[in-house]
C-alpha cells in the first residue's frame, strides 16, 4: 500500500506527466470544458422550467420526481446508445451530460422557489440558484465517460490505465477527478456566500 501511494504521488507530481497532449493540464482542461458546456447547456433548460413550476406551482409533481430520475439514469448507457444513433462525435457525452443536470436543476429551482415569501417572489428575487453547484459537481464527476466513447478529459486515465491494469494511473485519474470536484464545490460555495452575504437571515 505505501508503495501505491508513494507511485501515485510521483505520478501527480511528475513533471512529463503535466505537459504534452495525454499530460494532466490538457486533460484537465478537456474534462472542464465537458462539464461547464453541458452544466451551462442544463442550465438554460432547467433553470426556466424551474421557475415556471415554482412561479405556477403546476408540474409540482415532476419536479419532485425528476431527482429521483437523475439519480436512476444509466448515463454509460445513454452515452452507447446515442453514440450508435449518431456515430462518432461529442454528442452523446453532452446529451448524457445534460440529461444528468436538468433534473438536478428544475429540482432545486422549484425547491428553492417554494421556500421564498410570496411577496419576495412577487419581486422576482427566486433564490433557486441556491443549491446549483450540485448540478455542476455532477457533472464533474461524470464526464469522465467522455473517454468510453474515445475522447479525452480526466477519464481518459482511468480507462486507459484498466486497459493497461496500471492502478496508478487508475487512481491518479480518480483524484483528479475527485479534486476538481471538491475544488469547484469550494469555489462555488464562496461565490454563493458572496452574493448572499447582505441577505437576512
């Protein structure tokens, strides 16, 4: 075990494995790009069916259910099945992607608009944004299916390295992964607090 971790730390840290096309930066910038388009893509359809419903309080009903449908879907699955719909190309990565966040996001907008006084929704000051990281973190977490239909981004080592059995690189690409998840939460979670820093209580 402590010659997995110390491997895994030279991994991280070497400097070869940051630069070049397959290297970590580029990687790295790959996954992002996958999860802020499909992430601002679930946004501009979640965010308005989500004040709709919280706004009309019709479709309750299916905002409450769309979570558990999020949560249900087989996103390798669509990934496959939308790939030999339309060949070769980011699309099925994106629509996975997407498919993952809208329920996530019309969720917690409803959720978030409910839990706002009548008179401030009256305002539209909605405060359904609240709880949208989540959505991104998601996201994040996923888009290392990118690599199951031959593109790039974090999950590329972590196919690649069970192609190859090679557990270092395997759980390189999980830290990884699991970092920019955490590091975007974190990130996020400021800029909410920011925001909402003049909000009462």
């Amino acid at each position: 075990m402590y010659e997995l971790i110390t491997n895994l730390g030279a991994w991280l840290t070497s400097g070869t494995q940051w630069s070049g096309y397959d290297g970590i930066a580029h990687r790295l910038a790959e996954h992002l790009q996958y999860s802020l388009l499909a992430t601002l893509i679930a946004a501009a359809i979640g965010l308005p069916l989500g004040l709709l419903i919280g706004h009309t309080g019709r479709g309750a009903f299916i905002a409450i259910n769309l979570s558990s449908f999020g949560r249900a879907l087989p996103t390798v699955g669509l990934v496959v099945l939308v790939f030999l719909a339309s060949g070769l190309s980011m699309w099925p990565v994106y629509i996975a992607l997407v498919a993952l966040a809208v329920p996530s996001i019309v969720t917690n907008t409803y959720a978030g608009m409910t839990a706002v006084d009548p008179d401030v929704k009256d305002a539209a000051r909605g405060q359904g944004m609240r709880w949208h990281p989540l959505a991104l973190i998601q996201v994040v977490a996923t888009a290392t299916i990118a690599a199951y239909v031959s593109f790039g981004g974090l999950g590329r080592y972590v196919l690649d390295g069970l192609a190859q059995r090679d557990l270092v690189q395997v759980m390189g690409g999980a830290v990884l992964v699991a970092v920019v998840a955490i590091a975007l939460d974190l990130v996020l979670s400021g800029v909410q607090r920011f925001l909402f820093r003049h909000r009462p209580a």
